[in-house]
C-alpha cells in the first residue's frame, strides 16, 4: 500500500517492539488479581479489591486481524503494514473485507486508590491507534495496493458502504467503582470510567459508491458514479502529526498538544454470589461464586475543529491509480489535487468533524469451579455505526479457563470471532504485577490463521494489611487499612 500514514503507525510497533485482539487482554484481565487490567472490561472492578493500590508502571498491546487473508507466518505480519501486503495475506475468495491492521494501545502511568474495602477510584492514561477497513471490495483492493499484479482481462469492480478509518489519539481517564449492595451471599458493585480524550491525528473515507473499470493492458482504473467523502485532521504535508513518532519522541504524542478533543466513557455494573457454605472459615472448595458483569466501553467522540480539519466530497467519473492514490492520500491537500486532475468533482469544506469511538457492549460470567480453578465466558458486541467517521469492532465470543491465585493467573483464552469466522486460541500468564500474553498466538505455528496479537505489561500492587486470624483460602477476604 505505500501510504505514509499507515507507515507513520507501522512505526510505532517497532518504537515499541511489542507484538491483542481487539485489546481486552483476557486472560489476565478476566483476573480476580488483576484490576488495573480487568477495569478496561467493567470499570466496576475495581471495588471490592485486595489491592489498597495498585500503580501502573506501562503496558503494551498490539494486534492485527483481517478476513481478507490468512497470515502466512508471524515473519510476514509487518509486510502487512507495508507496500508488500499481498506477502503477509492471501486471498480469501470473499467479495467484500475487513480488517483491523494495526489496533495499538499504550497504558501509561497510571493509579487505583481504595478508598476503603468498597469504594475506589483510579487515574489512567493510555496512547491508542487503530486502523480500519470495514466493507471493502476486496478484489479491488488487492489490485490497487499489488499493480505489479494487474488482471489480464478487462475487470470491473463495485464498492459500497464501504469506511476507511486511521484514528491515534491519547486518553486521560479518571474511574469511580462502589459496591451499592452487599449481602451475606451476594454483592451488586457499579463503576464508571471518564476520559479526556486527545485527537493527535485522523484520516478517513466513507464510500457510498465507486464503480470501477479496468481496461487489460493500462495502468489505470476508470471510476464512474463516484461518491466519496474524505476528512482527515491532515490538511496538507507540513501538518506532520507523526514527525514526534518517527523521532521516536512518543512522550509527546503521549501527553502533547491535540488537534482534536473529546469526551469518553465506560459505565459497568457487576452481580456477584457465593453458593455454598458462608463460613468465614471456609475454604474455597466449599465455595462456587458465579459474577455476572454488563458494561459498554468506548462511548464518545473526538471533534476536530474546523482550523484543523479538512472535509472533501469526491462525485463523478475519472481515472486512478494504485500509485497515485497511495502517494497522494496521506493529507487533505494532496488528495484533492490529485482527485481533480484525475478528473472527479472535488468540494472542500472546513468544518468540524466527530471520529466515534469504538462503542461495545461486554457481557461476562465467571465462575468459580474448584478451589483457584474458574472459567470465564466474554461476549463483545459492536454498538458503532460503522458508516459514521471513526471505528468499531467486530463481534466475538471467548471462553477462557484459567488458574488464579494473588500471586500467580494462567489463563487460556479460545474465540471464535465474527469477523473472520475462525476459533482463535492464547496464553496469558501474571506473576505478581509482571504480565504477559496473547488472545491470538495460532500464526506462531500454523498458517490458516486471520489475526495475530500480543501484549505485555508491570504494574506494582500494594496490598491490604491482612487481619491474621483469617484463613489463608477464606475467599470472602477481609482486610483492614
């Protein structure tokens, strides 16, 4: 593909150096030990906690998953990234793609406080970057990112409702989580997570229609009935929102200045209950506790003011090419210049636009099979208009079984996603505050998979001062400050 913008992303991965899907760590973040990874699930996770505080040190997460292609080995994943993409995907004979290639999250320094045994609250900060193609001819897409692959016989192409969307922004979240009911048995706890969220840079085109056709033996693509809009906070090649990664200054684009601002939010309410016997002195064999958890993250929206934004709507017929589109779609001003010697109808506007946030809806249950055996089942569904500015994830269901004490988890997440139609299997490991895992690890060792993903991160936990006549394996722990 070649596009400057997608390579100003790929950059961070390698500024980085870390290789989830969709970013909910599970495994560890479906932890009873572990709330400064479980509060991205439910926000309400971080009451009732056995942590006094836990400090956040950085986590990283990365991930990529398609339907266009299967990865043909972990070796290829950045090619995915790059101008060889036709390397890392191989065709999956469907008419229409999506793919999330690269989903990036950074959790920075960041601290949750326990008030007392029921109430808490937390500071988080984070750097994110995703991006999007949803509905894409794929076909088409193939021919315009690979021309040295060009079909030998005249092809015509349709797109249709179709969204592009590459959105980086950095986040100040500031979280409340109580426990409202608490009942021998039983326990009803809420939470609630507001961020500031700081738009560094976006690039999007929303398709209505393009009908495309292709002559065998030139090198261009004639585009009729063409209705396109493209908006990008990248108004022209001197706005370089990226230069601070490519320097590798990410602590500016960290805690920097924004082109855009927002608010953004999760609400979440979790029900806990304990069968069996309610003795302070049992031990957790005696005990089955089931919690059943409902939240929905990512509400919100970043605006981009009109001093910083640029708006074009793209009508009528011309020629493209796959070059001359990736050369020339990294900025606002390029694009509408080369749009209109192609020969469309190009209108410009400066006004302000909204990127939406990834809005879903997380429904979970966990439940306690034997002493510091439990398995976990997560269901993510979108609630984002994928036709809207700004991106969505895709629908996906997971049973995790794990191992769970304070100082160790062992969790074994296995999805079937939506988007691609494929089980995909990780390992999530915690020691103390050190993690590491994936939700999606199969392109290690075989080469049918769509995705990839990978996460890592420390925080310091400080515990609750213990009360010492409490049994070591009481799961209804009580502590004192």
């Amino acid at each position: 593909m070649n596009k400057k913008f997608l390579l100003s992303i790929s950059v961070l991965i390698f500024v980085v150096k870390a290789v989830t899907a969709q970013q909910l760590d599970l495994g560890v973040a479906t932890s009873g030990h572990s709330r400064i990874n479980s509060m991205y699930i439910n926000p309400a996770n971080i009451s009732d906690s056995q942590e006094k505080i836990t400090i956040n040190i950085v986590g990283f997460g990365v991930s990529a998953d398609n339907n266009l292609g299967t990865i043909s080995g972990l070796n290829n994943l950045g090619n995915a990234f790059s101008s060889n993409s036709q390397l890392a995907f191989s065709n999956s004979g469907r008419q229409n793609f999506s793919m999330i290639a690269p989903e990036l999250q950074i959790h920075g320094p960041g601290l949750v406080y326990s008030i007392n045994k029921k109430h808490s609250i937390a500071i988080t900060t984070g750097l994110r970057v995703i991006n999007q193609f949803n509905n894409f001819n794929q076909s088409l897409y193939t021919t315009l990112s690979n021309t040295s692959n060009l079909p030998n016989t005249t092809t015509n192409y349709s797109a249709r409702k179709f969204n592009w969307t590459a959105n980086m922004w950095n986040e100040l979240g500031l979280s409340y989580g109580g426990v409202v009911i608490d009942r021998p048995g039983s326990q009803l706890k809420v939470g609630v997570t507001v961020r500031r969220l700081g738009g560094i840079g976006y690039l999007s085109v929303k398709g209505n229609n393009l009908d495309i056709n292709y002559t065998a033996g030139s090198d261009s693509f004639y585009s009729s009935h063409s209705d396109l809009e493209f908006a990008s906070s990248i108004v022209s090649t001197k706005d370089a929102v990226f230069n601070g990664v490519n320097s590798g200054n990410l602590l500016n684009s960290f805690l920097g200045g924004s082109a855009g601002s927002g608010i953004g939010a999760d609400i979440g309410i979790i029900y806990s209950h304990c069968f069996g016997d309610q003795d302070p002195n049992a031990t957790t064999s005696d005990v089955h506790n089931l919690s059943l958890s409902a939240s929905v993250k990512d509400l919100g929206a970043i605006k981009y003011n009109q001093n910083s934004n640029a708006m074009i709507n793209v009508t009528g017929n011309g020629y493209l090419t796959g070059q001359g589109l990736a050369n020339n779609v990294s900025d606002a001003t390029s694009f509408k210049n080369y749009i209109v010697q192609q020969g469309f109808t190009a209108d410009t506007a400066a006004t302000a636009t909204k990127v939406h946030m990834p809005t879903a809806l997380i429904l979970s249950a966990d439940y306690q099979l034997h002493n510091r055996f439990y398995i976990n089942a997560t269901f993510l569904a979108n609630l984002a208009d994928r036709q809207a500015f700004g991106n969505s994830y895709y629908n996906q269901f997971t049973i995790t079984p794990r191992y769970d004490t304070r100082l160790i988890t062992i969790g074994l997440p296995i999805a079937y996603s939506w988007l691609a139609g494929d089980i995909k299997m990780g390992f999530a490991f915690r020691f103390s505050g050190f993690f590491i895992g994936s939700n999606d690890m199969m392109a290690l060792f075989a080469n049918h998979q769509y995705g990839f993903s990978a996460y890592l991160g420390g925080y310091i936990p400080i515990k609750f001062k213990r009360v010492k006549h409490l049994e070591e394996h009481d799961h209804w722990e009580r502590f004192v400050e």
